[in-house]
C-alpha cells in the first residue's frame, strides 16, 4: 500500500520517477506526487487521483532535475486530497519525505513536535517524520534519518531528501518493503522491483532496521544505530516485457490468459513423470523434520486464504495430516496452540501482507517449523519463515489476484504430493497419475480459454444484476468463494460464496428471480449433493449458471447455462473451475466500465493492518 520511487543519476529524473509510479500504481491509487531537486531548490507536484492526474499536471510544465523521490497513494491517514499526498515537507521547505506504512505514535509525536513549534499542514502521519528528521538535523540527513526512526513506533519505508545535506536520497526501512537498484552511475529504490527493472537487474533487498544512502557516486548501508553494513547484491531475472500489457486491454485479462504457462512454470523441474516423484527440497526444511509433523496450519488472507482451503483437502486427502485454514489478519491475535509438531504455511503473492508477515513473527515464536508460498524472491515473508516454496508467476499486475492463485494451487498440490512422499503415505501407483493429472493440467486450462468468446457473451447478459450467489462443495467451495471475490472486487456487484450444503440454513431466502446462482460443479464424490442444492433453487424460481464437465449432459436440463470445462481427475477441479468464474468476473467488469486493473478502495499488497 503506497509506492516510493527515487532516482539519481545523469539522467532526467521525471520521466524515471512517473514511469516507475506508473508500475507501482497497484499499490495504491487515489493521490500522487514527485519532488525534483533543481540546484537549490526541491520542486514539488501533487495531485489528487491517478498517476495519470500527475502526468496532466505536468505536461505544461515539469520541473527539471536529475535526482527525486516520488509516491502513489493509498490513503489511511487523511483524506486524499493534493494537501495530503506526498512528498511531504518539514517547516523550511528544504526536507522532503515519501512513506509508505503506517506510524503509529504520530499523534504523541505530533503533539510534541507542535510544542516544539512545528508547523503541520497535512492530516497525514507522514508529515511527523519530516519534522522528526527536521529536529534532528545537524549536518547529515543520514544522521537525522537515525535520530528520527529511533522515535517512530510502527511500519514505515522513508526516502527523504533535504537541501541542507545535497545530492543524496536516504532511505530507511521498517515494515514495507524497500529495495536498492544499482545502475551504471544511477541509483534507485523502489517498494517493488517492478520500476527498476527496465533500468537494472542488480537489486539490494533492504531488511527491517537498515538505512540506505544514495548519491551519485554509489549507495552505502547503515543500521538504525549508524553500524556500516556490507549487503549482498542479487541479480534479478523477471524481464521487463513481463510487465507490459502485451496487447490485452488489461493486466488482468493477460494475466488469466498467463495461468497455463503459469502452472507449468511452477510445476517445471519439479516433478518426473517416470519415478511417481516430486522434487522439492529447495523448500529448505528437512524431510526428516517433515515426517514429524502431526498438524498443519495455513495461514494466509484474500485470495491466497482461498488457495489454502484447496490446500487443506491436498494435503489431507493424500497426506492425512489434518490441516486448519486460518484469515491471517484474525490468527496473529488468537491465543494459538502451536508446537514444534506443526507445519505452518503462510501463502502470499507478494511475501509483504502486513497481516501475514505479523501472523508469520508471532507463530515462529512458539517453535512452530514454518513455511512460505510466495511469488515475490526476498519478499519480508520469503526472508522471515524458515522455508519457502516459489510460485513463478511472474509479476502480477492487475489488482484482483488471478494467476498467482493458480500458481500457488500448483505449488500447493506439489507441496501435498512430496509430503505423501516423504511421509509414506502416497506410494508410486498413486502418485503417478496424480503427476499426470497436474501435467494436463496447463493443457486443459487452454481449452477453456479458448472458449473466453462465450463467456463474454454470457457475462453480457448479467450485466444490470447486482446481486449474485456462488456455490460449491468440499474442494470447490474455497472456488465458489473466489469466484464471489473476483466478481465483487472488480465489479462491485454484491456477491457471497457459499458451501452448497449450508443453503438451507439461512442464504436461500435471498434466493428469487433477481439473484442468479453460479454453481461450481464437477463429477465428483459431491456431484449428486450439488444437484439436491440446485433442485432447491429451481424450485424458488432461482436462476442458475453452472460450470460443468462437457461430457456431462445430465446438468443441461437443471440449469438455465453451462459454461463447460474439460474433466479431470476431482483432487485438480479447482485448476479448472476458476477459470470461467475469473473470465466472467471480468467481463462483466469490464464491460459495467470498471476500472478493473485497479478497483476503488483497494491496493494489491496490503502493507498496513
Ligand atoms: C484478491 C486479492 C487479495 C489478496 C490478499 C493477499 O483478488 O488479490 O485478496 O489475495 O490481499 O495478498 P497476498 O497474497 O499478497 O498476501
């Protein structure tokens, strides 16, 4: 949430800096701004709204410069408002900052800074850190930056300038995310890597409690406590073109149409199809302390929580350890019962979900062995748990998450598969044609995309419904949710995932000829439960869309539609039946003119609490 940019270099610093906004606009999208530093003086453009509002507001006019830190906004303290969006200034106008997090003290803080004579102009917490570095300046911004953070309670990532200690652009890191590129005589950092990437493959990964300085001559690494630090460089291979929309009208229809590739990407290297075996020993905890677990506990928010209730009946259904599937941001208060018995799994896209990553410090406190899914190479979640399993899917633009969802399922079912394996609970006759299920996998995905065009005639005709319900059972229950999340995040129409069974029990008194029915139902062990759900639907004039199998003409005369997929064994449905519900989300989105890549209200990582 939020993005900070900064650059400096030989070359034009605006361009740099609205490009790199650009790319970190998922994080955050309701205000923007750059301060440019000319000689002596900082230029400051802000602007209520997009990215786009910025490149508006400086097409008349951008100042010149060749060093600058920017940001894209996702408000948590102050409205969003061109007052509120950063940079934000100290009283003399000569000290700048860009944050990303949350402080949480500002209020004491402010109080004593305005004892002190501070002039605040924002609403923001941002604004106390300036003065903090203000207060404490001497004749290093670096110093002051130490001096300050000392102070702050909370979750920040800071890059700050000042035109008392000129051409260097300090950073510092508690919380979020912040990364280094080491360019040719040019220096940035970022909260992702996706702006650095057309300008460097050379990244430093800054930790919690390390300070970065960048001038024009290279950057230097400090602890909070002014300790020099010697930082490891790491090269980077995502390409640039991997965050173009390549001819897609959005990021996210690209991104769906990325899922096959996506699967086979995690799946590559780590599976032979002659040996039934899965190779997984990169995850970095040991298989003899594999077979020592008794329980597994996920943890996760969002979309990836939904990965992990696919994940629980993976693993419980061919590892028969049981497995509890918890909302991270609920998990990190519980009074948890963990041992060093338990596996805990912490799934997340972006490796930076504040809710996650606390979830993550609490449980490995209490000796618990842990486990990341991430997309994201040396994001916070990947470094803090003891192991981690990648997922390649790339960069995931698009706010609303679709083809990490795939990748995690696929490195999940992996994940289920090698511990059957080093547990002995999954022998070869098994195993293999579970391998081969998960290898046709990518295949069968592409036959259903194939078929996109019909389902955006259908999505057609929903348009002017505001109201949905999604249903499912067992393994296609967490599939209904994320169905329902799809549709109402990026069209926000009303939509609610339930498990097929639990209609009777309340949701089928929405049920009438305004609120349609979206069945996920495969032949599977639950096939025939889904069907006695459907019947009661029919039969209070509801109106039902089902994803099926092809092959099963049974379904045609009890639904109104059938978007049909191909069959597969029932442990992979889930591969298989997202599909069309991501496809149908987002053409209803896109054709209600929703800003689909960046629905209001939300931000991709959800670095705050
Ligand atoms: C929904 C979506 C969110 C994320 C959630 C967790 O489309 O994208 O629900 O899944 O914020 O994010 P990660 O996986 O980055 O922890």
């Amino acid at each position: 949430m939020c993005g900070i940019i900064g650059y400096i270099g030989q070359k034009d610093v605006v361009p740099i800096l609205v490009e790199g906004l650009k790319k970190l606009e998922y994080r955050g999208y309701d205000s923007a701004g750059i301060a440019v530093v000319d000689e002596n003086q900082i230029h400051l453009r802000r602007v209520k709204g997009k990215i786009s509002d910025l490149v508006k507001n400086l097409k008349s006019s951008a100042p010149d410069g060749s060093f600058g830190v920017g940001h894209t906004r996702w408000a948590t303290h102050g409205r969003p408002s061109e007052e509120n969006a950063h940079p934000h200034r100290d009283c003399t106008d000569s000290l700048v900052v860009v944050h990303n997090g949350i402080i949480e003290n500002y209020l004491a803080l402010k109080k004593k800074l305005l004892k002190e004579k501070h002039t605040f102009r924002t609403e923001t917490d941002t604004e106390v850190i300036a003065h903090l570095v203000e207060k404490h300046f001497q004749s290093s911004l670096e110093e002051a930056v130490q001096k300050a953070v000392q102070e702050i309670e909370g979750a920040f990532a800071i890059a700050a300038i000042s035109l008392q200690d000129p051409g260097k652009i300090v950073v510092a890191k508690t919380g979020p995310p912040a990364v280094v590129g080491l360019g040719e005589g040019e220096y940035f950092v970022s909260s992702d890597l996706n702006p650095l990437l057309p300008h460097t493959q050379k990244i430093v990964f800054l930790e919690d409690g390390e300070i970065a300085v960048l001038d024009s001559q290279g950057a230097k690494f400090l602890s909070f406590q002014g300790k020099p630090l010697k930082k490891k460089e790491d090269l980077i291979t995502w390409s640039p073109l991997m965050i173009e929309k390549r001819g897609f009208k959005h990021f996210m229809l690209k991104e769906i149409f990325e899922q096959p590739q996506v699967v086979r990407d995690t799946l590559k290297g780590r599976i032979s199809l002659d040996s039934g075996k899965v190779f997984l020993e990169e995850i970095g905890i040991p298989a003899q302390a594999l077979t020592k677990i008794a329980k597994v506990v996920v943890i996760a928010c969002g979309t990836s929580y939904h990965a992990g209730l696919v994940a629980k009946s993976f693993i419980e259904s061919l590892v028969r350890i049981p497995v509890d599937v918890e909302f991270a941001s609920e998990y990190r208060y519980r009074d948890f019962i963990l041992d060093k018995n338990t596996l805990v799994i912490v799934i997340s896209q972006s490796g930076e979900t504040a809710d996650s990553l606390a979830a993550l410090r609490a449980v490995k406190k209490s000796g618990a062995r842990t486990l990341a899914v991430c997309n994201v190479v040396k994001s916070s979640i990947a470094r803090v748990a003891d192991g981690v399993l990648y997922t390649y899917a790339g960069p995931e633009i698009g706010v609303a998450a679709t083809k990490t969802f795939s990748a995690q399922m696929a490195a999940l079912a992996l994940l289920a598969l090698y511990l059957g394996q080093v547990r002995g609970t999954l022998d070869e006759k098994r195993s293999i044609p579970l391998i081969e299920d998960l290898q046709r996998i990518p295949h069968r995905m592409e036959d259903i995309l194939n078929q996109a065009q019909s389902i955006e005639k259908l999505a057609q005709e929903f348009l002017s419904f505001s109201h949905f319900l999604y249903l499912g059972r067992d393994i296609n229950f967490p599939v209904a949710l994320e169905g329902a999340l799809k549709l109402k995040e990026i069209s926000y129409i009303h939509a609610e995932g339930y498990p097929g069974g639990e209609m009777k029990h309340g949701p089928i008194a929405l049920i009438d000829e305004k609120m349609p029915t979206m069945v996920v139902v495969p032949k599977d062990h639950v096939y025939e439960k889904m069907l006695s759900n459907m019947s009661e639907i029919k039969t209070r004039v509801g109106y039902i869309l089902a994803v099926a199998f092809e092959e099963d003409k049974e379904i045609r005369d009890k639904v109104d539609r059938v978007i049909p997929i191909p069959s597969t064994g029932p442990l992979f449905t889930p591969f298989l039946t997202t599909l069309p519900l991501q496809l149908f989300a987002y053409y209803i989105a896109a054709k209600r003119g929703a800003d689909v890549d960046q629905p209001r209200n939300l931000a991709k990582s959800v670095t705050v609490e």
